[in-house]
C-alpha cells in the first residue's frame, strides 16, 4: 500500500516521502485493537501541516504516518457494530499525532473511535468538514450555551480564512449572528464578505498593545490562533461575553489581566476537539450536515491527491490557502 511517511533519525534529517508499506509497517498493538478502514479521504489540517513539515515537535517517534482525520470503508473488522463496507468517519483520538494516521491507502483504527456515516452526513461532506467542522460546530455551542444568542450583539471570528475560521464564520452567519472576521490572508476578504460576514479586520489591527479594558464591541469571540490576537480581543468583549478559544496559529502564549474576567463577567471557553467524547460528537455532526450546504462546501473545498500533500502544507502554514484541502487517496 502506498503512504505519506514521516521519517528522522538523530544521524538523519527530517523528511517525509510517499513510500510502498505493508501492514507490518504498523505498530502491532495499533493493528491489533482496531479496524481496518480502507480510506477514501483524508484531509489537511493545521497540525497535519506543523507535521508534515517537521514543525513543532508534533510527532515524537519516527518513522510515522500523519492525517488526523479519516473517511473510508471498513475492510475488515471483529466489532459486531461494524461490519465490511460500512462507511465510517474518524477524527481526533491522537491519529495523526501519536497512532497512525491516514494518509495511507488503509488505517487502523479502534471500534470506540468511529462513526458511521448515515443521512446528510456524506463521505464528502464528512471530510470537508473534518476536524476543521467539528471545532467550529464546538465553538459556535459554546457561544450558545453561555447564552451568546443574535440579539446580544456583534461577534468575531479570528483566523477566518482558516478551516476552523471559515467554517466558523459560515455556520455564524447562517445562525443569523452579525459576524466580523479577522485574517492575514487579503486574497480571501471578498470571499468571506460574500459569506455575509460585515467586516474584515486585517490580524495587525488587534496585534498592537492596549489597556486592560477597551471599548465594549463584540458578544463572542471564537479565536483560532491565541497570541496578542486574543489577548486584545478579551479587552473588547462586552459584559458577559464569551471568548471560544480553539487554536494557536500566532501564539501559544496569553499575556493579559484578569481585567475582563472580574469586571465584564467574561467568559474564556478552551474548546478540544480530538478526546471530544464520541457519544456527544453525534448530534453535533448530524447538526453540522444540516447547516452546512454543499455548494458552500464545493466553493471552499479544494481536492488533492496524496502526493501532492507535502506541498500544500507549506502553503497553508504560509497562510496562502484559504478553507479546507481534502486528501482523495482510494
């Protein structure tokens, strides 16, 4: 079988290259509590890029095979709840990170990981989305749940032209929330402005210092790359707002006070999607392939072939690419 392979050694640099396999190459006790999925789909994450280009110190064991999210047919399984040729869905769990992943033509993964796929939650449909989806579909319920309805006011996204950030911005604005956006990428400002959003700030206008507390401007937050980004949109958040904080693309450091927290009720939500628990991931999917229209996918979806992969990971660490990239391996 053909996979994308991780390899570095301490006499050896890094490199990742499209190998021939078998299934020995994967660990034993990977392959020994799992089922094999013949995989369709992958995709191309933020973390699958900061792996696949040796960035971060993702992965700590070599040789490896990257891809967090899968979409494919059960080849074989001893799982009474699955059977061959059932369509399945993975994502999150440590694939990718620190299991096997699956950008290789077949995966192994455990029963308690997966989903069937059923309904409007196509193949397509459930890759397009991937982890991207389901960390935004989580920040957009936080929003809710802390009672960041539309009628209380303006919210921003950051990182709009991202997976998790244009998902986000759409399914917002498809609630009917009044949406800004936050990006470095200006290639991408018309198209977020044709999803409705109001306006577009570019990532430098909230990189500057700034008081404690600012002017109140926005119930909700949901940030995809912490930093100065975030540090400065909390002082902005409106009395009992809520900030979702998901990702960090500028920085994993927060310098701030505790200003909004004890003076503005602020509410700062983490948002982790991969130990997410499977049994509540399910109505949030089925959730997420109600709101989500295909055409809006098919605009923001582009398809590559897995040898095109370690290309379009510096692209999108370069921030040169704007929505979510598919992997079309079987």
């Amino acid at each position: 079988m053909k996979a994308l392979v991780l390899r570095q050694t301490e006499t050896e640099p890094f490199k990742c290259q499209l190998e021939n396999i078998d299934e020995r190459f994967f660990p034993e006790a990977q392959r020994s509590e799992s089922i094999k999925i013949k995989v369709h789909y992958s995709s191309l994450n933020y973390k699958d890029a900061l792996a696949i280009c040796g960035v971060g110190k993702i992965i700590k064991q070599y040789p490896f095979i990257p891809g967090i999210d899968v979409v494919g047919s059960v080849a074989s399984s001893s799982d009474a709840n699955f059977k061959v040729g059932d369509l399945v869905l993975a994502t999150g769990f440590g694939y990718g990170e620190v299991q096997f992943g699956a950008m290789s033509e077949f995966a192994f993964v455990q029963p308690q990981h997966l989903l069937k796929l059923s309904g409007a939650l196509t193949e397509y449909k459930a890759i397009a989305l991937g982890t991207a989806g389901l960390t935004a579909m989580l920040c957009v319920e936080a929003l809710r749940q802390a009672g960041i309805t539309p009628e209380k006011g303006p919210v921003i996204v950051t990182g709009a032209s991202g997976g998790v950030g244009s998902i986000a911005v759409y399914l917002l604005t498809k609630l009917g929330y009044q949406v800004s956006a936050v990006s470095g990428n200006s290639v991408c400002y018309q198209s977020l402005l044709q999803l409705g959003v109001q306006k577009v700030y570019d990532r430098h206008h909230f990189s500057e210092p700034c008081r404690p507390l600012e002017k109140q401007q926005f119930a909700g937050v949901i940030d995809t790359v912490g930093g100065d980004i975030l540090a400065n949109l909390l002082t902005k958040v409106q009395y009992g707002g809520c900030v979702a904080c998901c990702g960090l693309a500028q920085s994993y450091q927060l310098n701030t006070t505790v200003m909004p927290f004890i003076l503005r009720n602020v509410r700062l939500q983490g948002i982790d999607s991969v130990y997410f628990p499977l049994i509540q991931r399910q109505a949030l999917w089925q959730e997420l392939a109600r709101l989500i229209e295909d055409d809006y996918l098919k605009k923001f979806t582009r398809e590559i072939a897995l040898a095109d992969v370690p290309s379009y990971a510096k692209k999108l660490l370069e921030h040169q690419l704007y929505g979510r990239t598919i992997v079309k391996i079987g």
